[in-house]
C-alpha cells in the first residue's frame, strides 16, 4: 500500500463479504476497485454506485495535502482541514506526517492502476443502471453535502 498498489483482489472480498454478510443497510467506500471484486459482490442488493469524478490534477493537489497523526491517526489537510497549530496534532500534539502514499509520485502511480483496474467499473455499473456521477471537483463541503443527498435517496423510506 505504501508504495500505492492495491491490496490483491482475493484478500479484500474475503474481508468485504464476511463484513456485509446478513447486513440490510451498509455503504462501502472504495470497493469495489476492480471487475472481479464487483462480480464476487453481484449477488448482493446494491441499491446505488457513486462514481466521484475529479480530475487527475486535483487528486494529486488534494492528496498531497493531506497529513496524519502518526500517534492518533487524527487526519489533517493543509488547505481544507488546517490543525489549529501548523504541523502539529490537535489531539495529542504530535508532529503531523505526510504518509508514504500521499506523495505526487506514488498519486500518480496510483492513478495508472486506476485507469486499468477501477475506471472499467464506470461502464460496468452504468451498464446495470445502478451508477451516479457526482462532480467532485467543487470543496468538499459542497461534494459532502451531494453525496448526501444522493444517499439520502436510497435510504430506508
């Protein structure tokens, strides 16, 4: 993961499934990132898919900008999540860290898998008529709050 791989197919639709097996209502994040993960969960009720959709330049901007406690695991981001004190943890007051995988580099490698592995999914979900494209481009508060109201619509009613 350090070096912006992803963790191989088999491992994690063995920790997905036993996790969503006999649940009603759950939401993944970042799964499934390939064909084979989203077929290994094909028999399960999927209500919606939400593609976020950014581009490339932004990512990078918006990863690279993030920073975590190495004690807490507390999350930071130099532009949109500022500790109070620059650098240090609000928490526990530790030196905040950039993790190895949040460098332009290793962004950038990451987005080579994406293209071959996760961007196929578009297609496929579209397919099935259960995708929905939020434009991800705009804050994250403005992005949060359509995620949202997209969830919101495939609740329980």
């Amino acid at each position: 993961m350090d070096k912006g791989n992803l963790v191989p197919d088999e491992l994690v639709i063995k920790i997905v499934n036993s996790t969503i097996t006999g649940k009603e209502d759950y939401i993944l994040d970042g799964f499934p990132r390939t064909i084979p993960q989203a077929e290994a969960i094909a028999q399960q009720k999927i209500d919606a898919v939400i593609n976020l959709d950014v581009p490339e330049v932004e990512v990078i901007k918006r990863l690279s900008g993030r920073r975590m406690c190495p004690k807490c695991n507390a999350g930071y981001h130099i532009n949109y999540f500022k500790p109070k004190k620059e650098g240090i943890c609000d928490k526990c007051g530790s030196k905040l860290i950039q993790r190895p995988d949040d460098v332009p580099k290793v962004i950038s490698e990451r987005f080579k898998d994406y293209n071959t592995k996760t961007k196929p999914l578009v297609e496929y979900y579209q397919k099935k008529k259960l995708l929905h494209t939020v434009d991800a481009s705009p804050p994250p508060e403005t992005v949060r709050k359509n995620v949202l109201e997209l969830v919101k619509k495939f609740g329980k009613k």
